[in-house]
C-alpha cells in the first residue's frame, strides 16, 4: 500500500506507533506530512542498535517442506518494510522536482540503489538462501544508513537543513504566545486553500499555475479579509494569521493556514471557517477550493491533539497541542522538503506581533489592541 493514497478527496496515513502499521483515513490534504512521518522514522532507525531483521524457520507444512520468514524485530522495522515499498520510492521520486529534501531522505533513496530488493519483505514463506540473503540485506541496509548518519559532513548539512524551520517555528510560537496576551481567548481556524480540479484533465489547476499567481491570491486573501468579516459580522473579529505554502503530486499548490479571531467576540468556528473558505474561492475566481479542518475538531479530539477553535488563554493542553501539533507541522515541514522557489519567494509567514496588552493577573479588554497584519514575514 502507497504511503499516501488520495481518493475523492479521503488521504490514507500510516501510523507507526505501536509494533504494527495502522491506516488512518483523514479527510484533509497534507501531502507532505508523511515525509515528515519517514523522516522521523529514519533518525530513529540510525539510532537505533542491533540487527532489526532475523530469519525464523516456519512450521513444516503438511507436504513436509520447509519455509523461512523474514521477521522485523520492531515497529522501527515494520515502518523500513513501507518507506522500502516501491510505490512509496516512486511518490518520493514524483517530488524530488520541486523539492529540496533533508539528507536522512536523500541517504535513505541513495542507500536502497545499493540493496536492490527485489523479493517482498512480507513473503510469509521463502526458501532457505533467499530468507537468509534478504534478511542480511536489509540489516545492511540499516547499517548504511547509521554509517551515513554518524559522518561529521551529514551532521552539519543536517543543521544547515533545518535552522530556518527551528527559526520559523520559534517565532510562531511567540506570534502565538503574543496574540494571547492581548487577547484572553483565541478563536483558531485551520484551513487548507487548494486549487481545483481541471474539468478537461481532471489534474488540479495547483499543479500548473505559476507561483506568482499562487502568491498573488496569497496577498489579496489575507489582505481583504479583515474586511471582508467585518462587512458580514459587522465587526472586527481578525487578530492574526499565518500560512504555509506547500506543492503536492496531487494537489499542486496549496496552502495550509491558521485564522486567529478575538475569541470574545467571535464563535460557530466551522461557519466562520465556511465564510474564511468562501473568500478564498472568490479571489481566485472560483477555481480556489478549501477544507476546513475545525469541521473534524471531534476526530482530533479522540486522537488528543485538538488544538484549534475557541482556546481561552489559561488551557495549557489545547495551547499545548497547538503550539506542538498543529504549528509545528506546519514549519517542521520545511526541516524535511524545501520547495524550490524563485529567489525571495518564502514558503511561510504570519501576521505582525501585536503590542503587549493588559497583564494576565488583571482584567482583560474585551477588544484588546488592533490586529496588525502582514502578508508574510
């Protein structure tokens, strides 16, 4: 099974937790946060220790013939077997034109060329030699991988990878902090902006619109936007944003938002979502589509990582999940692919900081100072 499959709209992950993979159907596009998920595993498999493969004789069969198995030892290895599948490789081939992707990916691609695996790792049942064979070569594998990641050169090409992702993330995360002492409660939407699809082709527009347009709609969406809530609220809800520009094999180009309304005068976050979502669509002339993401809070909340709609400003565990799950994917990404852009074209950015408010031991304004916005930073 491909890592991601995208079907009418419905994404596969695969979950690695645990010793066994598990898909997980989502309905939302995020088409790089399963190489964030491979990337993760891969440091984990160069730190690992020992043989993560072995050779296990199975019963013999009633015509009296003898089989072997090759048995992953952990989960680590039961996530090796679906990163090593074929149609897996072939996603990450299909981005590698419009990516930059971070060394651990670049030695795993490199790595499996020189352990050509032909034969399934899954085959329950295998002859003595090629078990044997496969086996020692996929722990070589693992070996080369762990040799690459201990290499002075790699670790330094590691940290230049991700600085800018550490840098953005760091100043999200006091973007947010910033927002919440100014304002006691945070109405957060997450949406994702894609393209629709070409009723000729069936392929989306994302995929061949140019990235100056694509930036365009960008700024005139978050431009018109304080405006266009205020003309259907009949008042000033805006307080924040930020977004994340990302290109998938499918999707093209896209983005991956969050909305900050004052959440002392704003609620109904899946409507407003709706109304956010609906702006999208005219500046592109209708060829824009979206998600809205607080539409499914109730998944994320069974998964405990529900870090959007109304947050009050004391909620240490929904801001936590916010500042660690959801704006973390959304610069982490960048540690892991870099899309190739023109020069000084950013593929992230926020609103502006606003001013220090009342302190958190006092009463706070309901409206708090006004929200300050910029097109990226």
């Amino acid at each position: 099974m491909n890592m991601i499959d995208a079907m009418q709209g419905k994404t596969i992950y695969h979950d690695f937790s645990g010793t066994s993979v598990q898909s997980v159907i989502f309905n939302d596009y995020h088409d790089a946060q399963w190489i964030v998920k491979a990337i993760d595993i891969l440091k984990c498999i160069t730190r690992s220790e020992g043989d993560l493969f072995a050779t296990v004789e199975n019963k013999i069969d009633a015509l009296g013939a003898k089989s072997f198995t090759v048995k992953p030892r952990n989960h680590l290895a039961n996530s090796l077997v679906v990163l090593l599948h074929d149609q897996f490789a072939h996603t990450l081939t299909n981005l590698f034109p419009n990516y930059q992707v971070n060394p651990y990916l670049q030695a795993f691609v490199q790595n499996r060329q020189y352990f050509p695996l032909s034969m399934d790792v899954r085959t329950p049942r295998l002859p003595m030699t090629v078990a044997y064979d496969l086996s020692k070569c996929l722990n070589c594998l693992v070996t080369a991988l762990r040799q690459d990641a201990q290499r002075p050169d790699f670790k330094e090409t590691v940290r230049n990878f991700e600085r800018s992702a550490n840098k953005n993330h760091r100043s999200l995360i006091g973007y947010i902090n910033g927002l919440f002492t100014a304002y006691s409660k945070l109405l957060v939407i997450r949406l994702d902006l894609e393209y629709m699809a070409d009723d000729a082709t069936g392929w989306s527009l994302g995929l061949k619109i140019p990235h100056d347009q694509v930036a365009a709609d960008r700024d005139i969406f978050f431009r018109s936007l304080p405006g266009h809530l205020k003309q259907k609220l009949d008042k000033d809800v805006l307080v924040g944003f930020c977004w994340k520009l990302e290109y998938g094999p499918r999707t093209g180009w896209h983005y991956h938002t969050l909305v900050f309304l004052d959440g002392q005068k704003s609620c109904e976050d899946v409507t407003l979502g709706q109304l956010i979502g609906e702006r999208w669509m005219a500046v592109t002339n209708n060829q824009g589509r979206y998600y809205n993401c607080n539409s499914r809070k109730i998944v994320y909340s069974r998964l405990d990582s529900l870090g959007i709609g109304l947050i009050d400003y004391r909620d240490r565990k929904t801001r936590k999940n916010l500042e660690n799950t959801v704006a973390e994917y959304l610069t982490k990404v960048d540690a892991c692919v870099k899309l190739k852009l023109p020069d000084g074209a950013r593929s992230f950015g926020r609103g502006v900081t606003p001013k220090p408010g009342p302190k958190r031991g006092r009463p706070r304004s309901v409206s708090g100072p006004s929200g300050q916005l910029s097109s990226g930073m």
